[in-house]
C-alpha cells in the first residue's frame, strides 16, 4: 500500500513544505491543532514521495480532510459546504483517474505504467479527470469557487500554508503525471491549448477581482489563484525551459505568500482588522513589517531586482522562445494590472490616514510573526542577487524526470542559451538608484508638514467630516468596472450559481426523502405494484 | 361429467384459481382497508390461500394421507409427498406467534395513542 | 365426487373471505375468519393432509381467532370508516 | 462438535432466561463467547457440511464454507461487542432475551442450506426484529412495530410464494439440488420463482422501491438496536439472497437488472439524506445508500469486486455499530437525535469516533472504507464498467456532503452539554476505530480470506 520513493521533484517541494511548517511553528495562533497540522505534514510528504498512485491518493484525501478541519473552525457553513464538494470531488476524481489507469494499465505503480498501448480516447479521458484534480486544488478558474473563501475564512495561519503549499500540490502533481508518467507524446495538444487558455485567463480574472477586493486576505486569495495560474500556463507548455520556470516560480511563490500572509496576520493580529477601509497609516506603527510587505509585494510583482523577477523572466523567455506571442501578451497583461493590487496592500494598511481613531492603541507586533517573514524576505533577496544558485536543483529534477537542463549552471547569471540576465548587475544597479531616492526623499523630509489629525487636509478646497472615508484604500478599484470587460468579470459572481446547485439538490432531496414517508400500506402498494410491473415485463 | 370433475389436473385448476382469488380478496383487504385489525385478517387469509395452494397442489386423487400404520414401513407411492404438509404445520404455527405479536403491538399501540386506524398514525416521518 | 366438493368449498371460502374482508363489524369479522380456518381444514382433509387439518382446526382457525377476539375486547369492535 | 450448536446455544440461553434472570447481560456475553469460541474451532475444518436427518435431497443441511464462516465470524463478533457494550444495563433483561434468539436466527439464515430452514430462519430474525422494534414502548416504537410487520409479512409470503414454487416444480428443498436443477424448470415459472424471491428477500435486504419503510423503523428503533439491524440483520438477509441467486446460476441480465437496482437504491438513499433533519434517519440512509453498493457490487460476480463487497459489508458493519453506538450517547444526554441536539455536545472522543466512522462510510484513506472501495472499484475497472465507477464516485460525493455537514455542524455551534463517556464505552467505541485504521492500514490477510470467500459465492453451493 504505501510505497515511497525519494525523488528530486519530490525533495524540492517536501523542502518547501519543511520551511514552511518549520517558520510557521514560530506564528502564534489561537487554534493551534498539533494532531491535524501533523497529519497533514504527514500527507503531504505522502503525496510527495508516493512511488504509486494509491499513496499519492491517500496522501491527497489526507490532505483534504485534514485541513477541512482546520478550516471547520473558523470558516461559515457555506464554505465549507463549498471546500468538501470541490475538494471530496477534486479527490474522487482523482480516484476515477486512478481506476481508469489500473484499468489501462493494470497497475499503480508509477515505474510500471505504460502508456503506449492505451487507446487515446481512453488517454484523454484520464488526463481530463486529472486535470479536474489539479484544477481544483490549485483554483484554475471554473473551480477556483471554494478558494477565496476558504483562503479569507481560516484562520490566519492556516491561509498561509493554503497558498504557500496546498496550491502547490497540484502543480506538483501536474508535474509529476504529465511529465513524468503520461509523457509529452500521449498528450493532446488541444488540451493543452485549453489548458493554457484557462490559466492565464484564471489570472487574468483573479487579478481584477484581486485589485477590487476590500478584504487583505480574499486580495492575497485572488493574487494566489492568479499567481497559480501563470504556473499552470507555463507548464502546459511542456518543454524544458517552462518546466524550470515553473518550477522557480513556484520556489518564489511559496514563499511570498507565506511572507504576505504572516504579514497580514500580524497587523490583523494587533488591529483585529481585516479590512482596507478601516486600516491605514501604520508605517511609523510597524515600520519593519512594512519593509518586509514590500519585499514580499515586489517579488509578487515580478520586479526587478528581487526573486519574482528572476521567475517571470523565466516565464517571459519561455514563452518567448515557444512563440506564444498571445498567451505572452495576456501574462504581461496580467502581471502589469497585478501592481493595482499590490499598491492596494501598501497603501490600505501602511500608507495614508489611519480609518481607526484607535490606531494608536494597538499594541506591538510579537516578535514571532517576523520569523516566516524573515525567512521568505531573505530567500526572495536571495534569489534576486545570485538567481542561479537553485538551477541545479531543477536540473536535477529536470534530469530525473527525462528532460534536458536548458539553464546555465552560473551564480549570478540566470537563464538560457535564448535570453539571460545577471543578478547582482540589477540588484546593484536597483540598489544604487534606490540610495539615491531615499537621500533625495531625507533630503526633503525636514520641509515636510506633519498633519495633527486625519482630517486635517489643509491644502485641499473642503473641509471633510469625521464621517467621510478619506482611505484611498476605500473604494479603489471602483473606476474600473467602468471598463466592459473588467465590469464584466467583476460582476459575475459564483454565489448564484453555488445557490441554485444547492437548492436543486435540496429540492430533489425532499422529493425522494417523501417517498420515506410512505406508510406501510403505500408501502404494500408500491411492492404489489412493482411486483407486477417486473411479472409484466418478464411475461413480455 | 363427474369423472373429469375427479382428475388431478382439473382439480390442481380448481386450486389454483380458488386460491388465487381468495389470494386477491385478502390482498385488497390489506392495501385498503384502514383498521389495523383487518389489515392482519387479511394478511392471514393471504398467508392461508398460499397454504391450500400448496397442498392442493401437491394432492393426487386416490393417494392417501402419508401416516405410516403398522402394515406399512415406508412412505412410498401410494402416498401424498410429506414434506410440503411438514412444511405448512412449520409456516402455520410460525403465522400465529407471528399474529399475536402484531395484535400484541397493536393492543398496546391502541392503549397509548386510542387509534387503529392506519392512516392516523403519523409518529414517524421526517422532523422539519 | 371429490371434485365436486373440492370445488364447492372454494367456493365457499372465497365468499366467506370476502365477508372477512368486507364486514364493517370486526367481531362478526374475526367470526367468518374462524369459519375460514374451518373451510381450509375440511380441503386439508379431502387433500389427505390430515396432519394440517388438525394444525388448522386448533391453531388457524381457533387460536388466531381467539387472539383476535381478546385483542378485540382490549380496543374498539367497529370499523371506523 | 455440530453446526447446529451455533443456533441451539443462543436460543436455549434465551428460554432458560427464567433461571439467571438478573444475570442474562452476563449469560450472553458468555454465550457469544461460547460462540466465538465454536467459529475459532471451525476455522480449521473449513469448509464443512452438517446433514440432519434423512439422505441429501431433503435432509436439513448446515454449511460452513469460507463465506458462511465470514458472516457467520461477523455475527458473533457484532453480537459479543453489543453484549459486552451493554453488560451494564441491570434493568434490560428483555434486550437480551430478544437478541440471543436475534443471534440464532441470523446465524441460522447463514448457515442453512436449504431453502425451508431458510425461511425458517427469515422469520425468526424477522420476529426478533419486530420484538426490537417495540422495545422502547412508546408510540412511536408500536407504530414503528406495526408498520415493521406489515410489510415484514408482505416480505414472507413472497419468499413462501417463491419456495412453494420451487419444491411444486423440482421436488426438493436442498440447495444445491436445487441449484442443479434449477435450470431444468420452465422458463416462466423459474421468472416467477427469481421474482418472488427477490421482492420477498427485496424488501429485507432494503432494496430500492422495496425500502421506503426503512427509515422509519430506524427512526423507532431504539439507537443501539439500529445499529444490529444495519450491521447484522440487513447483511444476513444480503448474504442469503446472493447465495441462493448464485446457487441458482441466474443469467447476467438478471444480474444486471440488480446492478442497476443497487445503483438507483445508493442514489435515491443518499439524496434523501442531504436534507434530512434527524441524524438517527441519516445513518438509516447511509445504511440504505450502503446496502445498494453492496447490492450492486454483489451482482457483479466478479470475484475482485464481490471480495471489496465483503471487506465492506464488515467495515460498514463495525463503523455503524460505532456510530450508531455513540449516537446513542448523544441521545442520552440530549434526548433527540435532530442535527440540532447533534451540533450541540462537545466531546472530542465522541467527536473522533464520529468522524472516523463517516470517513471510513466515505472511504476516505486511510480507513477501511477506502480499501473495500478501492477493491470495488478496481473490480469493475477490471471488468470494464467505468460507466459504474463513475456513478459510485459521484453519489459519493453527495454522501461527503451531508456527512460533513453533520461534523461541521458540530464543530462550529454553540456548545450546550458536555458529555462524558464512560470508560467501558470508551474502551470499546476506540476498539471499533482502532479496527476500522487497522483494516486501513492493513487489509492484505482480511482481503485474501475475503477472495477466498467471494469465489465460494460466486461459485454457490455445489451438490456433494
């Protein structure tokens, strides 16, 4: 039953799962569950040393019910209603795929399924129902409904390790099937056409519902679902080149959102407010955790000179040298618009005028949330100066999975044979033009007037009330649905839809539970008549 | 006239359709009738038109009842098959602590709720 | 000879079942009950199965009926409807 | 040493009761013992036929074979934990007394091999059902009694019907005589005898347009009793009737026809539950959802998959034993089984054992639930039947619906009593999960005995 095997793909991801855990032990946390957070460890290593599919099956149901329970204490009726049917579903998939490759392959065990002799209907019905799976747990759009609100409703910790690691089980498994055991030339490239499409498209959408999201938690929910998406986009590319630079972007990922969730959490855990609109100027309050968000927020960005610069880059060239020209267009689309949000995190808690007149009294941050901060902000740093120092393990893992290491084995320089760039060339230059503002900025600070309340607003026309929102947070993004198409995205909404399923289902439910209810002499009724139904049809 | 009236065949007809209509009667007895007590009345005459069934249909004219007397050893032949009257002696007596079990039930049923009648009976179902 | 007879009590049963099922008096119903269980045991009887006749005669037809009886006292004699 | 002491001890037990009256609850842990203590013995020396009386076209015949020996083991096993359970309850003599005769009468439905001990047998598990069903003496419980025997004696003249029919056309009771046979009848009579048989063992075995009264005899059923109706009773009759279908060599599209009965029954039982308000009628919908897939999976005569319907019969068994069992202390302190009074204890242990049961009903690794269903569904993947593998997977997913509403319901609501459970309960309830992760974790040796046993139905009583 459970057979493991240590791989190099399964060594990376298991890596960033330790770190995780290990920096977010040092979090405190109101609902601490030692049994459910070690269980879910437990599975996940499951998933990622699984050498045959029950393991990884297991590992995969572990997973979803541990954490079900995690979420089950904070989260309301309806998500969770919405986490079981997706994710108990997302598995049951998974289970079908499963059977169907037993079926085809008589086997379970990766090393002994082969594909060569499967009719390639049968090949696309297992790659659609694994692809449901990975969809699922990683929130490609038509399936992205139990995220958000899974993602906003658990409880700040636990939002972390959904982002930094859940999500990422389906990337791992995207990599480790259709790389790895249904191999590039069973695949049909239509669907991997669609599946590109639905990706990027995934970011697209997730990053404006991010940009007009007044919650910080449901905007880092959306800016993961988007993040995702370019990870799946680039990976239905199959090549080498997209392989590495899905697999760096997930490395960068991880640990941006753990670094952001935390950071939320802490100023969630001194204000207990989660809402833009009513945070706002606490730089001079918590000016380290404002540092760190920028780290983070620059990495998510894909800016130059940090670690998410080094990953888009990848994804950029990749894209590139594959001639998506398209697909290229709607990324670079995706990653500008992903600024509006993370200005929107900047501004709604640091930067502008403190909404709560009780600002002042929150209380320090506790030295313990800074822990996982530190770690991700050291790693993103890191990767944004010597971006080559984890190729090697990607080409491991390139090696070990068939495919040919496309990217240079430098320190410094990151890339390929089709584009690269030098890390500590950008950093420095990055790094001389920001000394050079912030003297420039020092310079003026001395001429700048301190405003004494948040209404003092001297050099504006009117005089606001107390009652006037004045957080530029409040409301930002509203413009934008006047566009068509981002009005469109917008207001289109899941909760409708998941209310009708619901609903159809309760109806059919109280329509079959009446039949229950039949007394005994219906009951006889229904056996006489059954009875001579079946006689009728046998005589026939 | 009366010879035909004398064969087996015609007379496992007779059986058969008698018993079958008398099957019918307590069948509708059981699905309409409303009083508890009928409903297991009829239940008992639709339990005792399958037993004339079966040992009608087993009967041959002109074999005897299967006793082994002191002349005869054997059950042979010239008997009718015992096993099916067994088996009936066995169903009866089953039938009748099966009856007085439900008359039991219902006599105490009647005592907590003052009804017989099958259609007011509406403890169980779904709570809403 | 025994055909006809056979046939006759069929007869007979069929349309004492029918007043068993049908009389709106439960007392008299249990009554034609009895009478049914006599019916059965007299075919026993003419089906050679005199081990069943008297199984009938006792059990069938008396006890249940007796049963009936008691459990009829216990509540109500008449049918509702 | 004979077959016929596993249904003579327990019913004897049960009529000396006068004699040890205030020690029955004592007598009948012993007894099962005793019991287990017989199947230990026979375990050895399988398979194994017993003749009563006369030569072999009618003599009374006991078998143990492999799959006898499976229900017959499960039986005992459920019956000693309920004994043991209950070994405390001083004022209760008359549960006792009903469920040793309840023992035999499920024991002899399994072991019996001809078809008139085996309506016998029907009807004294039947009548000990009925006894069980009015236990608690309240209206509900006579109502529930009441409708339980109408349609419990619908269920025996169908099966008196189908056995008259055989014996008219073949002459013999036996069986295998009767399964070789069989195929000699008329083909219309052999419809009719397949017909009676199924609406007769049908409605027992809670099928789906033969099972709407099922839920409301749970519902009036006292809790703990449910739980003997669900993992013995229901089960009894299942094994039955696959066993005589099986002996009879009926041909596939009868068998498909079941097929498709046990996919509609898992269904509609699992719809209905979503909505419903009663947590006892839940789990009888679970049941009904459960015996559909058994039912489906029995038909299949495959012997990969009627081995995962047999590991399930006994996980399901022993996971609605425990919940059943820790519903009933709910109901103790809450006095309702409504969702409302279920969302409102706190108890963590109770809390486990809940959601280990329903996880394991789900199959959901790592419990056992998940390997019967993985062996069900690698069976009909082996025989080609996706079409089956994916209506058991979507139906289950309505299932996980409602069975984590329940534990969310519990986790999230204002907590209104705290209950502590005793430590025998403890003890035993942790067993039952113990057992249910330790089938999960390894199954092997219990799926081989269950190979081993599926290939004994399939191949149905032979003529010896």
């Amino acid at each position: 039953m459970f057979n493991f095997e240590i791989t190099a793909l399964g060594n990376m991801f298991f890596g960033l799962t330790v770190l995780v855990f290990v920096s977010l032990f040092f979090v405190p946390n109101k609902h601490r569950s030692v049994t459910l957070y070690s269980l879910l460890f437990a599975s996940l290593a499951c998933i990622f040393y699984a050498s045959d599919l029950i393991t990884l099956f297991i590992g995969w149901e572990i997973m979803g019910w541990s954490s079900y329970f995690l979420i089950a204490k904070t989260a309301d009726k309806q998500t969770l209603q919405k986490y079981i049917v997706f994710n108990i579903g997302g598995a049951f998939t998974l289970l079908g795929a499963i059977i169907l490759i037993y079926g085809a392959c008589g086997s379970f065990v990766y090393s002994e399924l082969d594909f060569s002799a499967v009719p390639s209907g049968q090949v696309t019905a297992i790659t659609i129902l694994l692809l449901l799976t990975l969809f699922v747990k990683s929130g490609i759009m038509p399936f992205h409904y139990w995220v958000v609100d899974s993602y906003s409703q658990s409880n700040d910790l636990f939002s972390a390790v959904l982002s930094a690691i859940i999500s990422k089980t389906g990337v791992f498994a995207f990599i480790l099937i259709f790389f790895q055991i249904i191999t590039v030339q069973y695949l049909q490239t239509p669907i991997l056409e669609v599946v590109a499409w639905l990706g990027v498209l995934t970011s697209i959408i997730a990053t404006f519902k991010a940009i007009n999201e007044d919650e910080a938690k449901r905007l880092l929910a959306y800016s993961s679902i988007a993040q995702v998406g370019y990870i799946v986009t680039i990976l239905s590319i199959m090549g080498s080149l997209s392989l590495e630079a899905a697999l760096y972007h997930t490395v960068i990922h991880t640990f941006v959102k753990l670094l952001l969730f935390i950071n939320v959490a802490a100023i969630i855990y001194v204000s207990k407010q989660h809402r833009f609109s009513t945070l706002g100027g606490l730089l001079y309050k918590y000016p380290l955790n404002f540092i760190l968000l920028v780290v983070g927020i620059i990495s998510l960005a894909g800016m130059p000179p940090l670690g998410g610069f080094s990953s888009k880059f990848l994804i950029y060239t990749a894209l590139l040298e594959e001639h998506k020209g398209l697909l290229l267009a709607a990324v670079l689309f995706s990653s500008a618009s992903a600024f509006l949000y993370c200005y929107k995190l900047v501004y709604g808690i640091y930067l502008g005028q403190p909404t709560n007149p009780k600002t002042e009294a929150y209380p320090r941050i506790p030295l313990r949330f800074y822990v996982p901060q530190i770690l991700g902000a050291v790693i993103l740093i890191t990767l944004g100066t010597i971006p080559g120092v984890i190729v090697p393990m990607f080409n491991g893992i390139l090696g070990s999975v068939g495919f040919e290491p496309v990217l240079y084995r430098g320190v410094f320089v990151l890339g390929s044979d089709f584009a690269s760039f030098n890390g500590g060339v950008v950093i420095g230059a990055f790094g001389l033009i920001f000394v050079l503002i912030l003297l420039f900025f020092v310079r003026l600070k001395n001429r700048s007037v301190k405003p004494k309340d948040r209404l003092d607003i001297s050099y504006c026309g009117e005089v606001p009330r107390a009652d006037v929102n004045l957080h530029y947070g409040y409301g930002m993004g509203r413009e934008l649905s006047r566009i068509g198409l981002i009005k469109m995205i917008l207001s289109r909404s899941s909760h409708a839809l998941w209310q009708r399923v619901s609903t159809l289902f309760g109806d059919l439910s109280g329509i079959t539970q009446k039949l229950y209810t039949l007394s005994a002499q219906n009951m006889g009724l229904v056996i006489f008549a059954f009875f001579t139904i079946l006689l009728y049809m046998g005589v026939k | 006239m009366l010879e035909t009236l004398n064969q087996t065949t015609f007379l496992h007809t007779v059986v058969a359709i008698g018993s079958f209509t008398i099957f019918t009667i307590g069948l509708v007895g059981v699905l309409s009738k409303k009083n508890l007590f009928k409903i297991f009345l009829s239940l008992s005459i639709v339990e005792s038109s399958l037993f004339l069934f079966f040992i009608g249909s087993h009967f041959e004219v002109g074999k005897a009842a299967p006793i082994v007397a002191d002349g005869i050893k054997l059950f042979d032949g010239h008997m009718v098959d015992p096993v099916p009257q067994a088996m009936i002696l066995t169903t009866i007596v089953i039938g009748v602590a099966v009856l007085a079990l439900s008359l039991t039930f219902v006599v105490n049923y009647y005592r907590l709720s003052g009804n017989i009648d099958i259609d007011k009976m509406d403890e169980l179902g779904e709570v809403q | 000879m025994i055909g006809v007879l056979i046939v006759i009590i069929f007869t007979a049963l069929t349309v004492i079942a029918f007043w068993v099922v049908s009389s709106r008096d439960l007392s008299s119903s249990v009554i034609y009950f009895m009478a049914f269980g006599l019916g059965s045991t007299v075919l026993y009887v003419l089906f050679s199965a005199p081990d069943v006749a008297l199984t009938e005669a006792v059990i069938g037809a008396g006890i249940s009926g007796v049963v009936f009886l008691v459990s009829l006292l216990q509540t109500q004699t008449k049918e509702d409807t | 040493m004979s077959l016929v002491y596993f249904i003579a001890i327990p019913i004897l037990a049960s009529f000396l009761t006068p004699f040890y009256k205030n020690y029955l609850r004592f007598v009948s842990v012993l007894v099962n013992i005793l019991l287990a203590g017989f199947a230990a013995f026979f375990y050895s020396r399988l398979p194994l036929n017993e003749f009563i009386s006369l030569d072999s076209p009618l003599s009374i015949i006991f078998i143990l074979d492999y799959v006898s020996f499976f229900f017959v083991s499960l039986f005992i096993g459920v019956m000693l934990f309920f004994s043991l359970y209950s070994i405390k309850e001083k004022n209760n003599t008359a549960v006792f007394v009903v469920t040793n005769i309840f023992t035999s009468g499920a024991l002899g439905l399994i072991l019996s091999a001809d078809i008139f001990n085996i309506y016998i047998f029907f009807e004294i598990a039947s009548i000990s059902a009925y006894i069980l069903t009015g236990l608690n003496r309240d209206k509900v419980a006579y109502s529930g009694a009441i409708k339980y025997m109408i349609v419990g004696a619908v269920a025996s003249i169908f099966l008196l019907l189908g056995i008259m029919l055989m014996y008219l056309n073949l002459g013999y009771l036996t069986l295998s005589s009767i399964g070789a046979g069989f195929h000699t009848m008329d083909k219309g009579i052999q419809y009719l005898v397949l017909l009676s048989l199924f609406i007769g063992f049908g409605i027992k075995t809670e099928i789906l347009p033969l099972n709407f009264w099922v839920a409301d005899i749970y519902q009036a059923t006292p809790t703990k009793i449910a739980a003997l109706f669900s993992a013995v009773l229901s089960k009894a009759y299942l094994f039955v009737f696959f066993h005589i279908l099986y002996t009879l060599k009926v041909d596939a599209p009868a068998l498909l026809f079941l097929t498709a009965i046990g996919l509609l029954s898992f269904a509609v039982a699992e719809l209905s539950a979503l909505r419903s308000k009663d947590v006892k009628r839940i789990f009888a919908y679970s049941t009904l959802g459960q015996l559909g897939v058994l039912f489906l999976a029995l038909s299949s005569a495959n012997v990969v998959v009627v081995s995962g319907a047999l590991f399930l019969i006994l996980v399901h068994s022993i996971s609605k034993l425990m919940l059943f069992f820790s519903l009933d202390l709910v109901e103790k302190k809450m006095h309702s089984t409504r969702v409302e009074a279920f969302a409102g204890f706190r108890s963590a242990f109770l809390f486990t054992i809940f959601a280990i049961g329903f996880l394991s009903l789900l199959g959901i690794p790592p419990f056992a639930g998940f390997i019967a269903k993985l062996t069900i569904l690698k069976g009909f993947a082996s025989m080609g039947a996706y079409g089956i593998v994916g209506a058991i997977l979507a139906i289950s997913l309505v299932e996980a619906t409602y069975f984590f509403r329940l534990l969310s319901a519990n986790q999230r609501s204002k907590k209104t009593a705290e209950i502590k459970v005793p430590l025998l309960q403890k003890i035993m309830l942790s067993l039952l999960a113990l057992a249910i992760l330790y089938l999960g974790l390894f199954p092997q040796g219990l799926l081989d005995f269950c190979t081993d046993a599926a290939q004994t139905l399939i191949q149905g009583v032979i003529h010896v």
